[in-house]
C-alpha cells in the first residue's frame, strides 16, 4: 500500500465540510491562534484515514505492513496536531478548549464507525461533521470573540452540515439507480432551517445566515427533484453553495448590530 492510500482521505466532500468552518470563524474573528486551530482541524480530517486503517486492523486483530505506515503516518500527524494546538493556547485565549470537550463525544461517536469499517453511515457522518463544525466556534473563542457569536457560529456550520449529508447521499444514490427517498433529504433542509432560526431567537445567529441557510435548503429539495447531475458537478456545486453560505454569514456576523 502506498503512502497517498495511507495518508490521503477518500472522502472528496469531507475538504470542503472541514474547511467551512475554519473559514467561518476566521472571517468573524482572524487570528493567529484561529489559523492555528485551522490547521489543526484539517490536519485532523486527514489524519483520520490512517487513524481508520490502524483502527481497523488492531479490530480484527492484524497486523500488515499498511498497519505499520498508517501507524507511522499518524503518529507524525498527531504530534503536528498536538503542537498546534498547544500553540494556539499559548498565543490565544484558552477558551476554546471548551468546544473541544463539548465535540471530543460527538467525534467519538464518529471514530467507533469507523472501527467497525462503517464509516459511510449516516449516523457517522453527520456527527464527524459536526464536531468539525464546532472549529468555527473553537476559532472565535480563541480570538477572543464573545461566547454567544462563537456558539452561533457553530449553529450555522452544523445547519450546513445537517441540510447537506443527506441531500449528497440522496443524488448519490440517484446517480447510481439505487432505491432512494426523499423525505429525509427533505426533512433535513427543515431540521438546518430550524437550527439557525433558533439561533436567531436566541440573539445568536444572523439573519443573513438564516437567510442563507433558507435559500440552501430550498435549492437542495429542487435539486433533489430534477436531473441528477454527474458526480463532479454534484461536488462542484457543493463547493459553491458552501461558500455562499459561509461568506454569507461571515459577513453578517461582522455587520453593524
């Protein structure tokens, strides 16, 4: 096995899932201890795929010569991510470690799939996502942002990811003439909508996101009932409607109030 099988994750969608939030909470609150933090998290992201081999293989008992790269591989990229980490403690303000112990289960929860080789689950990908949605919060904090526009910002990046897992699973499996159902695809634009509206209530979130997050939700239950596109252009679009929004709610977070 190669060091690019080892080290490079197959999870195309899961760049730009992990990079959002990091580009959220640098637009609200740039720092250095935030860029820290962003390199952190998407050191993370990669270094969950030899995380996910070693996991695998000490499950069933193995040991292959992949074992012992992937071993190597991650053991280099936790000692980076570590430094980072302890870094942007030192140069930022500390507060964001409590993000960290708030997200550790939900990213626990995402690691135990990934030991039974059950990654692809829904349940797996929506609560990986979600703790690296917390990122954009960590960041904030440690720039020294408030804590209820820090929060916010992880409601906003956790709607994201909540509106788009399913939606991406369901052209998938459209594409590939599998059996589908919309409902869910269709229930998750809501449950996103929801989120950021409550949000909004509370003082947290700006409208411009909710707006933002609104208008995501409506393009996605269209989209689920036209044409599935080819692969590339589902991802292709992802892209942009993630930027969309979080540009969108960066930039309202920053407007006068």
């Amino acid at each position: 096995m190669s060091l690019r099988q080892v080290a490079v994750p197959s999870e195309h969608g899961g760049w730009s899932l992990t990079l959002e939030p990091v580009l959220l909470g640098l637009l609200v609150e740039p720092s250095l201890a935030g860029g820290l933090l962003g390199l952190a998290a998407l050191l993370a992201f990669i270094a969950r795929a030899p995380l996910r081999i070693v996991l695998v293989d000490r499950y069933r008992d193995r040991s292959l010569d992949r074992t012992l790269l992937a071993g190597r591989v991650l053991a280099a990229e936790t000692g980076l991510i570590l430094f980072l980490v302890a870094l942007a403690t030192i140069v930022g303000e500390p507060r964001f470690w409590w993000v960290v112990v708030v997200a550790g289960p939900l990213a626990g929860i995402g690691i135990s799939f990934d030991l039974r080789s059950r990654s692809r689950h829904l349940l797996a990908e929506l609560t990986g996502t979600l703790a690296v949605a917390s990122v954009a919060s960590a960041i904030a904090l440690a720039g020294g942002e408030a804590w209820g526009l820090s929060i916010g910002l992880w409601l906003i990046a956790g709607a994201r990811a909540v509106a788009t897992i399913p939606y991406v699973r369901l052209q998938l499996r459209r594409r590939k003439g599998q059996p589908f159902q919309r409902w869910g695809s269709d229930l998750a634009q809501v449950l996103a909508v929801d989120i950021v509206v409550f949000g909004l209530v509370i003082g947290i979130v700006s409208a411009p996101a909710v707006v933002a997050i609104a208008v995501l939700g409506v393009l996605q239950v269209i989209l689920a009932r036209m044409t599935v596109p080819p692969v590339p252009v589902i991802g292709a679009r992802q892209i942009v409607f993630g930027l969309a929004v979080i540009v969108t709610a960066g930039l309202g977070a920053n407007a006068p109030r």
